[in-house]
C-alpha cells in the first residue's frame, strides 16, 4: 500500500530553506560565545586609573556600563560596570581620551516585543492545522501538513498491492457477472470502444451493510491488474470551507494521471446526501460545496480514458437525485443477502483456513443461518472456533456451529444468573408454548431448541425456531400463524398461571410490527381495502418534500381502523394460541417439567415427547375450530 502513486524527489531548492534557517540559528547561538573572547571585564578603580593615565584611546558611556579601547588593538574591548559617579565626566575632560555617550538601543526590544507574540500564536494555529491534516500528511512537517490540508485522504494500492480475486467473493454470482465488464473494459477499451460506445461512468453497488460491497470492488481491481484508489465519503468533509472541494478535485486528477484505474468511493450517503434536506442549514453549507464539486468532476472526465468510478451505500433512499441520473451513477448492482447456496458458497471460502471436522455438513449450517451476510457468517465461522479452542478440541465440529448461531442469536449464557423456583417454573411454561404452537401449526418454521438458561441482557430462555429453505413469499396465513407462535408464551402464562408477566414484552413487540406491515403495507385487511398505508417509512428518493412521510395523507379516521386492525390481529392470534394450548394443556405441562429438569431440549425430544404423548409418530395435528363445530 502507498500513500501517493508518485513520490516527489527532494531538490535543492527544498532544501535551502532550512539551510538558510539553520545557518541563521546558529550565528545567533555563536555570537556571544564568540564576543566573550574579545572583552575583559575590569574593576571600576582600575579602569578609571587606566584612564588617567591616557592608556586608553576612546571610552564609550552606556547608560550600564563604561566600554573602552586601547591604540593598537580595535579588536578587543575592556569593560566595567558603571556607577553613580558625579566627576565622571569632569575626571574625563582633565585627559586625552576622547569620551562619547551611547544611545541606548531599544530595536531588539521592539522587535521581540512585536514579533514573538504573532509568532507563538502562528506555531500553535500551525501545530493544530497539522494536527488535523494528518500530521504533516505524506512529506510531513508543519508546512507540509498545512499545504496537504486539501489533498485527498484516499488509500492507493497499487497493481501488485492488490491481492484480492473473484475467487475469495462467493455468494454475489448476479454482481459478479456485472462487473466482469468492467474487468474487461480495463484489461482491453478497445475491444468496447470499436463501435462508439463506454463503460458506464458510475457503477453504485447496493445492499445491507456486510454483504460485500468493499470486497468486490477490491476484487475487481485485482482481477483488472489497475491501481485502486480507496476513500470514504466522510473523508470528504472538514471544518473548513473549501476543503471537501478541493479534495474531489484532487482525486479525480490523481485518478486520470494512474489511468487506467478504479476510484471507489465507500459510504456514498456520507457525501450524497440530498440537497435541501434540512432547511435550516440553508444552501451552501460545507457537504452540498462537496456534492456540487463531485457532480460537476462526474460530468467532466472521460469514461474511455480507463477511469471507472465505484461506489457503494447501504441507504440508497437519501442520495440526491442528480447524483443518480444517467450519465453519472447510471447502473446499480444489488448485493443482497444470500441464499442458502450462497451462503454454502461463503461457508466454503472461510473454511479453507479453519480446522473444519470431516463430519460437519456445510448444508446444515447454512440451513440454521438464513438472513445471515458474508460478514455474519465469517463471525458465525470465528465464533465456532473460539467455542471449539475454549473446548480444547482438535477440530470445530456441527455442535460448535450451533452453540455459536446461539450465541450470536440469542447473546451469552447466564449461567450465574439464579432465578427462584417460581419464575424458573414460569419460564418454562412461556417457552413450552411457544413450542407447542409452532408444532401444531401449519406453515411455521420448525423449532430446532427450547432453553430456560437466561441469555444476552434480559432474556430469561429461548425458543430457536429456523427454516429448513429461504422463502421469498409470506402468505396471510403463515403471517396469522407466526403472530400466534409469538403470542404462544403469553397464552401458556394465562392458561396455567392464571396471570401475565412481563416476560412476553420481546413478543408483544414483534407481534406489533407483524401485525403493523400487514395492515399498513401488505393489504391484509378487507375493512382496510387493497391500500397501502406505510406510515412510517419515507417515500423512496421523493425530496420534494424532505422528511415527509405518507401520514400526513390519513385522516384521523383511517388512523383508528388502523389501529383497530392491529388490535383485531393480535387479539385474534392470542386467541388460537390459547385455543391450541387448551387443546393440549397436559402436553404443555409435563412438556415444561421436562424442560425443567434438563434446562435445555433439542428437536429430536420434543418430537419424540408430543408423539409419544399423542401416541402417534406424527407431530401435534389441531383440529380447527371450524371442524370443531361441524364435527358429530
């Protein structure tokens, strides 16, 4: 990695400065070193006696002291310490050396009086400047901090620097495909310029934060063999006016001069920010000089001079406008989140450096971590290597995965966290519920383990439920289905206590928001309408209006059957839990006498415990209310 892609020779004309300055120090230090061998210091009686007797050539009287010197010999001086001497001048008339007064000399006073205190007060601005430049930024010093104050901050790998390859990013295959023109427009413009056409100027990758936006433009620089030109849009941005400018400008000229190479800009919503977005700033503060100067750079390079500018945000619905159309960031590249053959793909890349176990199927992980980014996953793989080395094993094997998607999950165990017999007891009846719905219930995702050791900050036990494939598409039923999975722990609490607590606070929250996006966003309710009344998130790039939201389009009315709905929802949900639990309270209650006993169950034993308790080998089947009814 280098700091500068062309390092400036040393001359001499940098350096005769501080020779100069150097030179000058010294004569100062010298001086009076050197003027002590040429003066002899004499006593007052002696030097007046010297006097008398016409030994001296000429005596000069400061307001200090008595300087003379003899015929003969200019270059030394005798000197004494003058006293209150009412003859003095009489005792000089009556001989033959001439006598004259010294005007006192007040320059250097002045001069000092005048120069020191601007002086330390532009050291100390200077220390500072450099202090915020980086300390003296790439040639270091004082002066070379405050010139270098507006040359950008970005990281410049160099050809052979960068390492990074399509084969270490796994799991983007769509992104991927994208960028490989890019890679061949570097490698070989003229094969895409033959018939008149570019590259696009800006490519804007997109996506959740750790899904491997960095790296693929890491790796397209290393695929394309160009030097990479690397810098965070708050990189921009200082306290001084003028400074984000100046550091655009001086990118996009470094990046011609490398040409061809990839200027990526990382954290693109620092820099891009929509224009007008807080009225009370007004127009030109120091972010909007930024954007203007990049738009401006956007529209003056040339594409076919192998230039390619890469950008990347997590928060695509705050950038500008002009920074989005065409001509400028004309193509996005989504990097979601993968699937689970992505995820298999990633899986496989972190575990060539680990001492994976032959028995661990990468499948299954895979499996228990859907929704999980190539960042979440490479911690989920560290974190099972911290497990097995706690362990002391010589390989991580399929328990440790799992002990880590908990931790990660659900937080640390608190083992040390002792609660007393009854609230152990109501723990376990709360999470048994849970447990018990899901299996009864069609559509929901199968429940993998069931604990009562308190995790994380406040959880008192879990219930971890994963889906056995990723799913695109939601129904109604499996929404309704999953409220009462959530609700599920509250209802045990009121059919075998009789009473709530507040351990259902985590579950009445997410059961809000579920019920909240199906009537306000999905269209769920028939009272309501096919009608989206998303309320809470800002309209998409619309900055007509900044920070205006679609709620200021309801009426009051429409707020209350909103309201009405979610509460009908929960209310509904809440009911076919207790329904379900009811059904089977015998179920529920030696359920959690075994979860008491052992703390923790995994999946084989509550399937083994409700089929043997139903004397079936089939999980729970509830018979609807509706059969119910219609039943002989």
């Amino acid at each position: 990695m280098q700091d500068q892609t062309k390092r400036e020779k040393t001359t001499a004309a940098d350096i005769l400065p501080w020779v100069l300055i150097s030179v000058f120090w010294l004569f100062i230090l010298f001086t009076p070193i050197f003027n002590a061998a040429r003066i002899e210091m004499l006593p007052y009686s002696t030097f007046m006696n010297d006097v008398q007797n016409n030994r001296f050539e000429e005596v000069m009287i400061d307001e200090h002291e008595l300087v003379a010197t003899k015929a003969g010999d200019k270059f030394k001086v005798y000197k004494t310490v003058r006293i209150e001497d009412p003859d003095l001048v009489k005792r000089l008339s009556v001989t033959k050396v001439k006598f004259t007064g010294v005007q006192p000399d007040t320059f250097w006073k002045s001069f000092w009086g005048l120069v020191l205190p601007p002086l330390v007060f532009v050291c100390f601005w200077i220390f500072l400047i450099n202090r915020m430049a980086g300390q003296g930024g790439s040639g270091g010093g004082m002066m070379p901090g405050l010139m270098s104050i507006e040359k950008n901050k970005a990281k410049v790998y160099m050809e052979d620097v960068v390492k990074t390859t399509f084969q270490d990013v796994a799991g983007v295959d769509e992104a991927k495909a994208e960028l490989e023109e890019v890679i061949g427009f570097l490698k070989q413009p003229e094969s895409f310029t033959r018939l008149g056409g570019h590259l696009p100027k800006g490519i804007l990758l997109v996506g959740p934060p750790g899904t491997g936006k960095t790296l693929l433009a890491r790796a397209v620089a290393g695929e394309a063999c160009v030097p990479f030109f690397s810098i965070s849009g708050s990189e921009f941005v200082e306290m001084f006016v003028g400074v984000g400018a100046a550091r655009v400008r001086d990118l996009f000229a470094q990046a011609q001069k490398n040409a061809p190479c990839i200027v990526f800009i990382d954290e693109l919503d620092a820099l891009g920010r929509a224009r007008g977005i807080n009225p009370m700033m007004g127009g030109h503060d120091e972010k909007e000089q930024t954007l203007n100067q990049l738009l401006v750079e956007m529209d003056g390079f040339d594409p076919r001079k192998g230039v390619v500018l890469l950008a990347a945000t997590n928060r695509p619905e705050i950038l500008d406008q002009a920074l989005l159309r065409a001509g400028r960031f004309d193509r996005h590249i989504l990097v979601d989140r993968p699937d689970k053959i992505g995820r298999v793909q990633i899986l496989n890349v972190h575990f060539k450096e680990k001492k994976i176990d032959e028995s661990v199927k990468v499948e299954n992980i895979a499996s228990m971590t859907p929704g999980f980014t190539g960042a979440d996953l490479a911690n989920l793989v560290n974190e099972a290597v911290i497990v097995a080395t706690r362990k002391g094993a010589q390989s991580v094997t399929e328990e440790d995965f799992t002990q880590a998607v908990e931790r990660i999950t659900g937080g640390l165990e608190k083992k040390n966290r002792i609660l007393s017999f009854k609230e152990r007891n109501i723990v376990a009846h709360h999470e048994m519920g849970h447990a018990l719905v899901a299996m009864a219930l069609p559509g929901t995702d199968p429940v993998q383990k069931i604990s009562i050791i308190p995790r994380g900050i406040g959880a008192l036990g879990y219930t971890m439920q994963r889906p056995t494939e990723d799913r695109y598409l939601v129904s109604k039923e499996d929404l309704e289905n999953k409220l009462a999975v959530l609700l599920g722990g509250r209802a045990a609490e009121l059919i075998t206590f009789h009473e709530m607590s507040t351990g259902a606070s985590d579950d009445l929250s997410k059961a809000t928001d579920i019920a909240k996006s199906m009537v306000t966003r999905y269209g769920m309710v028939e009272s309501l309408g096919p009608v989206s009344y998303d309320v809470d998130s800002p309209v998409f790039l619309d900055n007509s209006q900044p920070g205006a939201h679609r709620s200021a389009n309801l009426s009051e009315e429409t707020l209350k059957e909103i309201d009405a709905a979610i509460r009908q929802l929960i209310q509904t949900a809440e009911q076919k839990a207790v329904l379900i639990l009811t059904q089977y309270k015998n179920n529920l209650c030696k359920g959690a006498e075994l979860l008491l006993e052992k703390e923790t169950l995994n999946q084989e034993d509550l399937v083994s415990i409700f089929a043997g308790l139903n004397k079936k080998n089939s999980p729970l089947k509830l018979v609807s209310p509706e059969k119910r009814k219609t039943a002989p």
